[in-house]
C-alpha cells in the first residue's frame, strides 16, 4: 500500500498570505496525484488533478507541482474562503487508493 | 456532465445491515471502474472498495472485508455496496467516485455528494 504522508497538520496563516501544504508518497505515483478541500459538513472539493491541472472553476490563486514521490498545493494569497482541511490522493495504483491525513488550514 | 448521486443511507443497528446505491450518469459507466470511500465524523478520507469496469474484479479494505460486498449493474448504470455486519465504527458519510481518462491523458476523480450511514441501537 503507498503511504501518503502530509505536512504540516495544521497550518496557520493570516489572509492575504501564501500558504505552502506538501505531501510525499511512499513511492512514485507519477503525476497521478489530486488534491481536495473540504469544509464541515461538505463533500472533497477537486482542486488539482495530474499534479497540477486546476479542476474546472477553480481560481488561479490554487497551484499543484510536483511527481513521482514529492508533491505541494500552494495559495498563492489565502483569501476568507479558503480556510479548510485539504487532502492528497493517489490514483496511481489501481484498485487502491489512498490519501493523506488531512491539512488543516486555519487563521492565524 | 458527470453525476454521482448516492442513496441509501440511514439509521441502521449494530450487526444490522443496508445497501447504498450510486446512480451514474454522463459518462459511459460500462468502461470504468468504480470506487466506495468513507469519511468517519471528524475523520480523514477512508478507501473502502473498488469494482473493476465489468465487475470481475474487486478489492476491499481489510476493515470491510467479509462484510461488505461491491457490485455493479452496467445496464442500470448503478453501483452498489451492500454492508452488513454493520458496527459503530462503520458509521460515516459514504461516497462513491470513479477516475475517468481526459482527452488531455490525465485522469480526473469525479465524487457524488455522499450518504450519510448511522450505526446506532
């Protein structure tokens, strides 16, 4: 099973600042790798798919980078609505999925 | 447009059991395989089960396993999972979710909105 490891757990921020959430695979995913926001009560928001292409009507402030073991989500300037737990997900071997802890991003 | 849309959920005993359904819609559900993830109150993103796109394959957490049963019906467009043996910590929302190829040659996971399964005497 590939381990999917994110840091930090929790990340303080205050509004207008960058935010920089990183996630390792315990082996190569490729660019087989998504990452969500969730807030309470809703399902995962796709932010990011293939690593770095934005999902459709996501803001451009949302970037992905990264392959194979090493991956980061950068908010490029937090805004309100951005405050929220976001995960990582590897697609790359069927049937298994898995996904990391969870980042929390809250307002410092 | 892709939908996911589950039912099924509800309020359910311990070692009671329930099927949730997942009706599929644009896209061609035959030529995909599909997936079930769980999210425990106040808990990260479980994996549960996988279905291959013709059904002969499938895969379970080993949480689930023996309990859980996948299934498909490509002529319904309908996923299913039928749980039984439930337990309190089974309870969360359930959603299921599929990875469809682009024309890009990526692949995008496409998610319903969940249903929610209460385990409770």
């Amino acid at each position: 099973e590939i381990v999917m490891t994110q840091s930090p757990a929790t990340l303080s921020v205050s509004p207008g600042e960058r935010a920089t959430l990183s996630c390792r695979a315990s082996q190569s995913v490729s660019s087989n790798l998504a990452w969500y926001q969730q807030k309470p009560g809703q399902a995962p928001r796709l932010l990011i798919y293939g690593a770095s292409t934005r999902a459709t009507g996501i803001p451009a402030r949302f970037s992905g980078s990264g392959s194979g073991t090493e991956f980061t989500l950068t908010i490029s300037s937090l805004q309100s609505e951005d405050f929220a737990v976001y995960y990582c997900q590897q697609y790359n071997n069927w049937p298994l999925w898995t996904f990391g802890q969870g980042t929390k991003v809250e307002i410092k | 447009e892709v939908q996911l849309v589950e039912s099924g959920g509800g309020l359910v005993q311990p070692g009671g059991s329930l099927r949730l359904s997942c009706a599929a819609s644009g896209f061609t559900f035959s030529s995909y395989a599909m997936h079930w993830v769980r999210q425990a109150p106040g808990k990260g993103l479980e994996y549960v089960s996988a279905i291959s796109s013709n059904g002969g394959s499938t895969y379970y957490a080993n949480s689930v396993k023996g309990r859980f049963t996948i299934s498909r019906d490509n002529s319904k467009n309908t996923l299913y999972l039928q749980m039984g043996s439930l337990r309190a910590e089974d309870m969360a929302v359930y959603y299921c979710a599929t990875q469809i190829l682009l024309s890009s040659g990526w692949y995008k996971i496409y998610w319903g909105q969940g249903t929610l399964v209460t385990v409770s005497s």
